[in-house]
C-alpha cells in the first residue's frame, strides 16, 4: 500500500512491478511484465465479480490513447457533449478563453442571468480542466460570480466555449521518452481581483516534459506587495512539491533537491535571506517554511525570465502569442 495515497498497492516479484489504482469501484492496473498483470487479472476475477475492459482507453469521462512513444489524455468526446448541450456547437470559434481586455467584476448593474444554467455551465468547464490546463484560470474566474451571474458573466463563459469550439481534441501528452526530472513553476498576478484585491496564484508541477499537476487560485488574504505575493504563492508550490515527493518515492523515483522556479529575485531573497525576514514579519509564520525546506535542501529555489514562466498562464489572460506557447508546452492535438 501507498505510504501517502492509501488507494495505491504496488506489488514487486522477480524484478518486475504491478501497480493497482482504485477509485471507489473502478480499478487500473499495469506493470512491468505482461504476465505478471495477466496472473493478477486472473486472480481477482477469480475473487470477485469483476468486468475487464482491456487496455485503458476511457476511464471517468477520459479518453486515453496509448502508444510506444507516449500517452494521450483527453476528453474530446465530452467536449463535444457540453458544446451541444449549452447549444455552442455553432457558435464562432475563439482562438482565447478569454480576452486581454475582460476585466470581471461583481456587475451588480448589470441584467440577472438564470442561476441554475450559469451554475450548470460553470461545473461542466471545471470538471473537463482535468486534461485542460489551458482553461483552468478562465473558469476558476468565472466561477467567482455563481452566487449572483450577470450578462457579462455568461458571455465570458460563453467565450470559453466558444474557444473549445476551436480547439475541441486539446489534451495531455505524456512521452514515454520524457525524462523524470522533477521541478515546480510558481507565479502570481498580485491583487488582481476586482472586487477584493486579493492576488492569483498559479502553479504547476512536472515531470519532465510532462505535465502532472496544476492550479490557480485567489489567495486567502491580501497581500500588502508583489514580493508578499510571491512568496506566500511559492510557498504553496513548494508544499505542493514536498507531496508529489513522497507520493512519487511509492513508485520507487528519488529526488534530491527539487527546483521551484519563481521569476521575482525578492521573493527568493526572502526566503533565502533570514536579514530580510524583519520586513516581513508581518507575513504568516505558516509560510516561512518554504525558507525552512530551502535549508534543509528539499528545493532549490530558481530564478526563471517572465517569459519562461510556465505558470503565468494560470494567474491572468494572455495575448494570443504568449498564450499558445505556454499553452503548446503542455498540450498535443490528438
């Protein structure tokens, strides 16, 4: 059983390795030697009353292609059903979920939209953010405004699909040729929201090439500058890293210190620079541990240029070019 996720079960015999994933009534499994899977498979139809699918090819609404030189992960088939129940199939396509110049507020002037639709539209988009990264700060936006939507808020969540219209068969390329090497971007767009200041924070993990886990989200509290922004937002990324570590060390990978790549030099002097601390004593203690774990060597924290910044595109909406290159260093068109 996993050390940290309890639903994880490895089994090692004569140098080769099963892996069992179980989600509620659902089960994947594969390993290292075919008959190895081939004698689990047989075992537990024999314990249970179980279906074998075969080869993993749809799993929770996702789609996976698997190949020699990787896997593909997508919900092109889901796009399409939500396109169609919304009635977007026809709608013009958009080369953005959202443009430079949207700036979403409360609206409380504008006309009131049918909550249930609005609601309804929010948690389709959440739930196909599982294979697309590249929507993921446009719906966590939108989402902001489900207690009282306006006009201006279903015509910005109107543009995400519109914008899937256009890109309908995006998803996650995972190489089979990727490297394992393990690192974290970390970025904020400070008080960025609207109505309370509060900043975004985006972050992301990956491995290799290959991208494993993300977020953007507002940040609990104000922050009085961007350096205070960053550093709290680093600090979230790092407690992110420290879990995928030890969820990573049941698969067997071991990693020294893990790079965290933030593109503010004062944020990393702050965590770096203990004289520095007296000018933000202010910040919660909670968050100095990412000072802590940069001693102890867990992570080395990098400074990366704004425009390598791959996790800028979950904290603000992107001009066109900078958009799809970030957006083509996660995903492949199936």
């Amino acid at each position: 059983m996993g050390s940290v996720d309890k639903t994880l079960f490895l089994l090692s015999r004569g140098g080769d390795t099963l892996i069992v994933q179980i989600y509620v009534d659902d089960i994947i499994f594969g390993g290292s030697s075919h008959a190895l899977v081939s004698s689990f498979a047989e075992q537990m139809s024999r314990e249970f009353e179980m279906s074998l699918m075969g080869e993993l090819q749809f799993f929770l609404g996702l789609q996976i292609k698997q190949g020699p030189e990787g896997t593909f992960v997508h919900q092109a088939k889901y796009t399409g059903d939500i396109l169609k129940k919304f009635e977007m199939g026809d709608s013009k396509p958009m080369t953005t979920p959202m443009s430079t110049n949207t700036a979403l507020d409360a609206d409380e002037d504008g006309e009131a939209v049918d909550q249930k639709e609005f609601r309804g539209m929010i948690g389709s988009l959440l739930y196909l953010t599982a294979t697309r990264p590249d929507i993921q700060f446009a719906v966590c936006l939108c989402a902001r405004y489900q207690v009282s939507p306006r006009t201006s808020h279903r015509q910005a969540v109107k543009r995400i699909f519109r914008y899937l219209k256009f890109t309908p068969e995006l998803g996650l390329w995972y190489s089979s040729g990727s490297s394992l090497f393990f690192r974290g971007f970390s970025d904020v767009d400070h008080a960025g929201c609207r109505i309370d200041r509060k900043s975004t924070s985006g972050t992301c993990q990956l491995l290799g090439t290959s991208l494993v886990s993300w977020s953007s989200r507002k940040q609990a509290s104000k922050s009085l500058s961007t350096t205070e922004a960053e550093y709290i937002d680093a600090a979230s990324c790092c407690s992110q890293l420290l879990w995928m570590k030890a969820t990573l060390s049941d698969f067997g990978l071991r990693f020294g210190k893990i790079p965290l790549l933030v593109d503010s030099t004062s944020a990393i002097s702050v965590a770096k620079n203990p004289i520095l601390h007296s000018r933000t004593k202010h910040i919660d203690v909670r968050f100095h541990f990412l000072r802590d774990h940069y001693e102890k060597g867990d992570i080395d924290l990098v400074h990366v240029a704004s425009k390598n910044q791959l996790a800028d595109i979950f904290t603000k909406p992107l001009e066109f070019g900078a958009f799809v290159r970030l957006r083509g260093y996660r995903l492949e068109m199936c």
